[in-house]
C-alpha cells in the first residue's frame, strides 16, 4: 500500500507539471516575480549548501546551486500553474480518455523510477 501511495504521489505530481505547462503557455505566469524569484533564492541557497557539503569546490557549488535552484523553481512554478488549470475548470477540455492514459504512463514511470532509484540506494 505504501508503494501504491507513493507511486500515485508521483504520477499526480507528474500530471500537475505537465499541466501546469500548459497553463504557463496559455496563461502566464502563476505567481508573481518577486514570489518565483524568493523560491529561486530559497532554493539557490539550499542546492549551494547540499554541494559544497558533498565536496564541490565553493564555484562549483554555487553552479549546482544554481542550476538545482531552476529546476526547483521550474518544478514550483509548474506545480503551482497545474492546480490553477485544474482550479479553473480547464481540465473538462482534456477528454477521458487522455487523462487515463497520462495517469497510466505516469504511473509505469513512477513505478520504474522508484525500483530504479531503490535499487541505486542499495548500492551506496
């Protein structure tokens, strides 16, 4: 049950994403700069401690801070945009059937991501 959980955490967040993608190109923007560029910060700083506490040298560091700062904010952003297109009825666009067969692909990833990464930990 506790794999069925997780697996379905995923494969929803996988789904917000990519509905939040779409929102971001019909829309714009979910959240205001100066909130996205907080969430940039907050995580610049975090990626920046996590690699220099790994051994990268202090700029190298700040690069991987940097780049996993974007994708974190990349990720929020998305996230975020994805319950405002499912907030603002836009979801009843998308047919049925597309839904199911995004959650069933979502769901097989998630599946083969989670074994993948266990398998990976095993190992360290």
């Amino acid at each position: 049950m506790q794999t069925l959980a997780t697996v379905l955490g995923m494969s929803l967040t996988m789904i917000a994403v990519a509905l939040g993608i779409i929102y971001l190109f019909d829309t714009g923007l979910p959240l205001p700069a100066p909130v996205i560029l907080l969430v940039f910060a907050i995580g610049f700083i975090l990626g920046s401690v996590f690699f220099e506490r790994r051994g990268a040298e202090h700029p190298w560091s700040l690069v991987g801070g940097a780049l996993a700062s974007m994708g974190m904010t990349f990720l929020v952003i998305s996230i975020v945009g994805g319950i405002l297109f499912i907030a603002n009825g836009s979801l009843s666009a998308i047919p049925v059937n597309t839904v199911l067969y995004s959650l069933s692909a979502c769901m097989i990833v998630s599946m083969v991501t989670l074994n993948f990464a266990s398998y990976k930990l095993q190992y360290i």
